[in-house]
C-alpha cells in the first residue's frame, strides 16, 4: 500500500458501520465532510484502502488514510463518534 493502515481498533468501527449499514458523516484531513450510508471496505487502484458509502445515490470511494473522525448518524449501541 502507498500510505499505512488505519489502527486495527479503528478499522473494527469501519467494518461495524458497513455490517449494520450506518449513516456516516465523515470529517477528512482537509476539514471538509462527506456523508452517505456504508457499505464495504475496499482498495483502490492507487492500493490505498477505501470505505465504500452511497452518497445520494452514487457509490463513492473514500481513502481511510484521509479520515480523522466518522460520526454515525443512526442512533444504535455500538458507537456515535470514532477519531482515527
């Protein structure tokens, strides 16, 4: 991979929130955000790893290495908030 992997504790959350197919609002590295529902984990061309979310409607790619923080939006008792 181009960058390193995300903390195996924080990479747990990740995979909980495409299990359960939470609402996500994600906080990236250049403070802006993204939101949309998850749903797998994968990696990109580049070999960086992604979180795959449905934002309205289309199917986007976001790079783990770029997120600081992954707010759930859905009320369940596993996590609200999780900072990378």
């Amino acid at each position: 991979m181009s960058n390193p992997i995300i903390d195996c504790a924080v990479h747990d959350y990740v995979e909980i929130a495409c299990m359960y197919g939470f609402d996500l609002t994600l906080k990236l590295d250049d403070e802006s955000t993204c939101q949309g529902k998850a749903l797998d984990v994968t990696i990109d061309n580049n070999r960086d790893e992604c979180l795959v979310i449905e934002e309205k409607g289309k199917t986007l790619q976001v790079v783990l290495n770029r997120v600081k923080s992954m707010k759930v939006i859905n009320e369940n008792p596993h996590f609200e908030i999780v900072d990378f």
